[in-house]
C-alpha cells in the first residue's frame, strides 16, 4: 500500500475506521504489557473495498476492520 498514488484515501478509510470502532466501545488501544496473565488480545486486519460509479471512476475506498484469525 505504501507509495500508492491513492494511499492518502486508504488511510482516511482505515482512520475513519478505527475511529468507528472506539467510538461505539468496540475496540479499546491496550498496551501489552498491561495486558492481565490468562488475558489475550485479538488481532485485527483490514479489508478494502473501491465503490465505483457506472463509468467505472472510484468514487468511495472502503476499509473494514477484522479478526485476524492466521494467528
């Protein structure tokens, strides 16, 4: 992603995102080493999406965060 020429738009997607997440209670940012013995935290990844209109130009990027479950 990085040194794309629409990497500005993925970041905003992905900030957008994030901002969501805490907003609604869903995510909380831990530092892991205050992370409780028995306690684990789960990853995430994103997931982009390019909404485009009829002529095919792109008129949205979309980033969704998810599980990450390759751990």
């Amino acid at each position: 992603m990085f040194g794309r020429p629409d990497e500005g738009k993925w970041v905003a997607a992905m900030d957008k995102e994030v901002i969501k997440m805490i907003g609604m209670g869903t995510w909380e940012i831990v530092n892991t080493s205050t992370i409780p013995e028995g306690c684990s935290v789960i990853n995430t990844c994103f997931s982009f999406k390019v909404k485009c209109d009829n002529e095919v130009n792109t008129t949205e990027c979309r980033a969704r965060a998810n599980a990450d479950v390759r751990q």
